[in-house]
C-alpha cells in the first residue's frame, strides 16, 4: 500500500473510532431515560419491558438486513443515515404518551440503531488479521465503552430536573456523530481470495466436513491453537455473548424498578450503571493489550459462571455500595465475553462476510438484552424485584452447562474423525507451525 494509502487507512480508522464513541455517548444514556420515562408517564416495571424490547426487536431485524443492504450500498451512506434515524427517533420519543406509541418509535430507533453497527464494525476491520485484527477491534470496544461510562451518569442528573431533557441532548450528540461518519474516507475493499498460512502439507488434516479453515497466523502471532477452535469457537464465544447481554439487559432495565422500591436516588443509581460501564471497558482494555484470551475456551466459560455467582448474590443485596461491586463484576465477565464474540466471530473470515458475522453477533447481544429486559420486567412486576435474580442464574447455570456439554461432543466428533481422515500426524508440518501442538 501506498504512503496515501497507509494515511487514508489511518484516517478513515481514527474518524471512525470517534464516530463510534459519540454514537455510544449518544445512545447510552437511553438505559437511564427510557425506564424512568416509561415509569414516571405509566407507572408499571411491566411496561418497561415492552417499550425496550421493542428497540431490542428492531435491532435484530435490521442487524439480519445490514448485509444485503451493505452489499448495495457504502458503509458510510448506511451508517450516517441510521445515526440520523436514531436522532430523531430519540428525540421524538419525549412526546409519546401511551405504551403502543412508546413501542412504535422505539421499534423505528431500533431498526435504525441495528443499521449502525455491523457495517461500522465490518467497515472498520476491513481486511485485518491477526494482530492487526485484534488491535484495532480491541481500540474499538475501548471507544465505544469508554463513552457509555459517562452517558448514563449524566442521564441521571438530567432525568432528576427533567424526565424529557436527555432526549434532546442525545439528539443532538447523535447528529455531531452523523456528520462525521458522512465526511470520513471510504475506499471500497478490492476483492481477493483468502490466504493461508498453514503450508499445503499442514492442511491435509485441517478441514471439518469439507470446510477449510480460515487463516492461519505465524507462531509469534498465534490466536488459535487447534483446528477444533478455528472451525468452532465463534458459536461458543456467540453463545456466551448471549449470556453476557442477557444479565446486562436484565440488570440495565429491571434494576430501575428495585432502585425505586429500595428508594434508592437517582443519581446513586446512575452510579450503579455507571459501574457496570466502566468495567466492561476495563475488560476491553485488557482483551485490547493481552493476547492469552485468544482461542480460550475458559475464558468463555467462567465469566458466565462469575454471572451465575452474582445473581445470588442480587438476590439478598440492598446496599447501594454491594451493587456497584457487583456490577463492576458482570461489566468485566460482560466485556470478556463480547471481546471473544468479536474477534472469533471476524478471524479468518473476508470483509463481506465479516458484515454477516458481525450482524450475528449483535443479534446474539440484543437477544440476550431483550430476553432479560422482558423477562425481568415481568417477573419483577409479578413477583417482585428481588425474587428475579434466582431465576437468572438458574438460566445461566443450564446453558452454561449445555454449552459445556456440547463442547465436549464437538471435539469428541472431531477427534473420531480427524483419526479416519489423518492416521498419522505430518511431523514436518508441527516443526513449521509449533503452535499447533499448542494446548488450551
């Protein structure tokens, strides 16, 4: 690449990481206003439920349009017009009155919020691998989590003078967002077919079901150690994304309904959501600088045991200063698990299929929130706001141990049948790539 090239790619890769910011100042501040909004105009946690989840329903089908859409029109066209749609769609929102009209335009801030981030993520890794992959994916979830520590916490004072007054100021962040993504630089990716590290000798052993494997780093930029990670560990890190969103989503928007019973203030509270922010950009800045995570299934595994911990621990917990702890804990395990959906989900793959798996990943994210916004809304409107946690960590302790479950039969299917494909290892092929000999 060019020396214009390499400052072009520079440009376009640091507008966009501040677009991604102020789009998450713009939007974070909504896990604050729309439950209060909803609670003060009708009064019901229930409600709360079903106005979010109409976002959460936009979202994903969006999320499963970004691609065909992505592949007819630039990134930057379809992302500064969703950002202006989610503008306005915030700011509309301080003039409904009744939950159907609260539902509607939270559904059309929703598909316009589900249009912004795949083809944002897709535009940003472009053609990255490797380390490379991994360095610029880890400076994006440190920009976007980074903002969303602060857009709660300043909701929070807006919303105790004004329950209207941070729907304006989030429009406003929003249309600063939208300008700059229409005037960063967007250079189409030539097509090119996918390379492989692994020598021809190597791969004899490395297909599953017909399937290749993606690319392959060298042994100082190693990010998978076995085949059986390469081709599978994307659905395993998917899933724990599930579970990561399904308590952020639960405790984001059913918690407002225990501050309120418990009279805990509204500021304090935004403190709370705060801390739940500003770990999961801690877990970014740790998944951005460390690279033992990589290809790890138990990095997958014990954030979503910590989260069936601290559902327990919800359970008998009335003290404002024990819940930021707690937060703090499902931030960190909530970050790990995105961070690992991210960079799995993007390895190997080429720039237009990564827009899909980037759409599947979020999907996976807003099932989770939707899932534990309405679920938790109404088992807390029904039983009572303490009394929904137990339920959360039976939930996660059944698909935690599903997933272990089916683990372990993927690799016992794949150990039956790399032994009838393969009988004997190539022994030259190892000394070239000792990392694959690497063990979890």
């Amino acid at each position: 690449m060019s020396r214009t090239g390499v400052d072009v790619l520079n440009a376009t890769v640091t507008r966009l990481l501040l677009a991604s910011a102020i789009i998450a100042l713009g939007t974070s501040g909504f896990i604050i206003a729309v439950p209060y909004f909803v609670l003060a105009k009708i009064g019901r946690a229930d409600a709360v439920g079903y106005v979010t989840a109409a976002s959460t329903l936009g979202y994903i089908v969006s999320c499963l349009l970004s691609q065909p859409l992505a592949q007819r029109i630039s990134p930057r066209l379809i992302v500064t017009a969703a950002v202006a749609g989610v503008a306005l769609f915030l700011f509309s929102f301080q003039f409904t009155a009744t939950v159907p009209q609260m539902f509607g335009m939270l559904l059309l801030y929703g598909l316009c919020l589900g249009l912004v981030w795949a083809p944002l993520m897709g535009w940003l890794s472009g053609d990255a691998e490797g380390l490379t992959l991994s360095k610029r994916l880890g400076l994006f979830n440190i920009a976007w989590s980074f903002s969303i520590i602060f857009g709660p916490l300043a909701a929070s004072y807006m919303v105790k003078h004004s329950i209207e007054m941070p729907f304006t100021a989030m429009m406003i962040v929003l249309a600063l967002a939208s300008l700059i993504v229409l005037t960063t630089p967007y250079t189409p990716p030539a097509p090119q077919a996918r390379k492989h590290a692994f020598p021809a000798s190597a791969r004899s052993d490395n297909t599953l079901a017909g399937q290749p494997l993606p690319a392959a780093p060298p042994a100082n930029d190693l990010l998978l150690p076995t085949p059986l990670k390469t081709q599978y560990i994307r659905y395993l890190a998917w899933v724990g994304a599930f579970v990561g969103y399904l308590a952020v989503g639960l405790y984001r928007f059913q918690m407002p309904h225990l501050a309120e019973t418990l009279h805990i203030d509204k500021v304090v509270f935004g403190r709370i959501a705060t801390a739940l922010s500003l770990a999961i950009t801690l877990a970014f800045f740790m998944t951005a600088r460390w690279t033992g995570w990589h290809g790890r299934t138990r990095w997958i595994f014990v954030p979503q045991i910590v989260l069936v911990a601290v559902a327990v621990a919800m359970t008998w917990t009335t003290s404002p200063s024990v819940m930021i702890v707690l937060m703090m804990a499902v931030g960190f395990c909530a970050g790990l698990l995105y961070a690992s959906s991210v960079f799995h989900g993007s390895l190997g793959a080429a720039p237009a299929l990564r827009i899909r798996r980037m759409a599947i990943h979020e999907v996976c994210l807003n099932i989770g929130i939707i899932t534990g916004s309405l679920g938790g809304n109404q088992l807390s409107q029904h039983l009572g706001p303490s009394r929904v946690y137990p339920y959360l960590a039976v939930t996660i302790a059944l698909v935690v141990i599903a997933q272990a479950i089916g683990w372990n039969w993927l690799a016992v299917r794949h150990a039956r049948r790399a032994r009838l494909a393969a009988p004997a290892t190539d022994t030259a092929s190892l000394a070239l790539n000792p990392a694959l000999t690497r063990q979890q």
